[in-house]
C-alpha cells in the first residue's frame, strides 16, 4: 500500500513476515533530480516484492534514488542490498555503522543474556529464527556516514538529522523544520512502547533513551512518520507518555526486588507485559528474549542510579540484582 502523506513525500507499506510488527514504513521522498528512500524492509521476497511494487506506483527507480537507514535492526536495514545500484548512496549514522562494521554474530549476545539468567538451552533455538538470522544480510555497503546536526536536502524537503540514541547506539531521525515532520524511525511509536534492551556491558541505554525522549519534545513537530504503525500528531503527549511509561516500570522493577535479588531473566518473568499468554513459561521464547533485554535495561538504568546494585556469582558467573 502506498500513501502520499505530504507533497512529494509517500508511506511505502511493506509486510514483515512472521512479525508481530506486521509492517514497516518506508517513506520515499521524490525529486526532481534524486529521490531518498528512509529504511527498506527484510531481506525476504515479500518485503522486496513490495518495495518494487511501491517504487513502481509512485513513478521512481533505484538507479536515480539514494537510501537513508535509520537505524541497524534487519527490519529497517536488510533490503538494501537487494534495492542499491551503483549510483545509490546509502546514509546513515556513525555508531551503527560501526556496528555493522564489526559485526561477528550472535555469540556475545548469547554469553551476555546467559550471564544474565537466560537458559542456555533456549537461545540456539531463538537464534535460528531471529529475523536478522533469517531475514538479514551480511553484506555492508559503503555508508555516507552523517553526524547530529547534518544536513540532508531532498526537492522541497531539508532535513536535519537528529541523534536518537536508545533504542539503537546510534538511532537517528530525520527533521523538517519548515514543514515541521519528524521521520522517527523507531524512536517515536504511537500504539506500542519501542523496545529498549541492554545486551552490552558499560552502556545504560535506557538512559540515552529517555534524553533522546526529552531531545525531541523540544522540536516543533505537527506530523510524526514513524517505522511501524499508524502516523500520528501530537508528539509531546506521545514523548510524555513514553517517559511516564518506563519511569513506572523503574518502579516496577524496584517492587519486584524487595522480593531478594534477581537476575535479569527472573526480573523479567514477575514484570507485566502486554502478550496474550498464561504465564511466562508459555511466552515464546522470542518474547521472553525481548522482555529480558528490557528488563536489563531497567536494571542497568537504576544501577547507575544508585538505587540497586549487582552481584556475580564466581563459580557459575551469574549476574544479580538486589536493592541497595
């Protein structure tokens, strides 16, 4: 499905299969001279199926179109290697390049969430349908790196890039000042929290998050695009929302600690989450995946805080969170 939400500026629909997501927006600005595709889909033929699709509607091609990602999930990323010509540039922001650059699998990620409680015997399995496993690609384009502040102009639209970091390192939206449109990515959705994991040591993106949160309310914004879900106005009562939301789950987690020191797993477990099942045994495995990494998150922000602090386990090196 295609929709033109301002002159010259289109929502590409794309499906996510197998998703609860559904879907993802892509938006195509057009131009007279090159046009601007922001973030792509999975590297699945569904996804580039529909792509083509809605280039095609809105009268484009590749050849004359550059791509800007918002940020490194399979969902936002994977499809540009199938959609890049040799003209195509491909934008998109300094950390998460760097990630990509050095991405070697998913062997850290499994030894950080078994420092933090997750059954060892559940995450081979995760891992073999995670979508950037399936959907994803190894491949790396040479990126046109673009910094906080930087500039990108596009026929009638003059974006401004503007450093989200959170729910990615280097998260990254796009602001038109004058037509006062924020493309948000992830950063900003409207019927569902963005999901906020820790899966690294020495970082608290919760944190960077909610400063990332308190960043944008301060832009004059009367249209939202965001990459999942409808497009919405209002975008401070939404920022204020989602602010309340994870300062109720600090004091959630807090709660759940009175009750003796937990790992991250087993924080996750006694949280309260939006997922039609009986119990936490019966979330799928994928979801408890991303509950833990939240919870993480939580626990981190409120360590650095002061409000709780961690213990390990030598023999089994096993990470727990108490109240201080």
């Amino acid at each position: 499905m295609v929709k033109e939400v301002s002159p010259d500026l289109f929502c590409i629909q794309i499906p996510l299969p197998d998703s609860p997501l559904k879907n993802l927006n892509a938006y195509l600005v057009r131009s007279h001279d090159r046009h601007l595709l922001i973030d792509t889909g999975l590297n699945h033929e569904e996804c580039l199926q529909a792509m083509q699709e809605g280039l095609k509607a809105i009268g484009v091609d590749m050849v004359d179109t550059d791509i800007f990602i918002t940020h490194f999930h399979a969902d936002h990323f994977s499809l540009v290697p199938k959609l890049i010509t040799p003209s195509t540039r491909v934008y998109f922001n300094r950390s998460d390049a760097e990630q990509v650059e050095h991405w070697t699998g998913f062997d850290s990620l499994i030894k950080h969430a078994e420092q933090h409680g997750f059954p060892s015997k559940q995450l081979n399995s995760l891992f073999d349908e995670h979508p950037a496993a399936k959907f994803g690609s190894d491949w790396a384009p040479d990126f046109q790196l673009l910094d906080d502040g930087q500039k990108l102009s596009v026929g009638d639209y003059q974006f401004e890039c503007i450093e989200t970091p959170g729910h990615t390192l280097g998260h990254t939206c796009l602001y038109e000042a004058e037509k006062k449109i924020l493309v948000s990515g992830d950063h900003i959705l409207i019927d569902i929290s963005p999901n906020i994991q820790c899966w690294e040591e020495g970082r608290n993106p919760l944190k960077s998050y909610m400063e990332s949160l308190k960043k944008t309310w301060e832009l004059d914004v009367e249209l939202v695009l965001p990459g999942h879900r409808r497009i919405f106005k209002d975008h401070r009562s939404r920022v204020e929302e989602l602010i309340s939301h994870h300062e109720q789950r600090l004091m959630e987690v807090l709660t759940i600690l009175k009750m003796g020191a937990m790992t991250g797993y087993e924080t996750a477990a006694r949280m309260s989450w939006d997922i039609r099942a009986d119990s936490w045994d019966a979330f799928p495995v994928a979801q408890q995946w991303f509950a833990t990494g939240e919870a993480i998150a939580h626990l981190r922000y409120l360590e650095e805080d002061g409000d709780i602090l961690r213990s390990t386990d030598a023999e089994v090196g096993v990470v727990k969170f108490e109240l201080a």
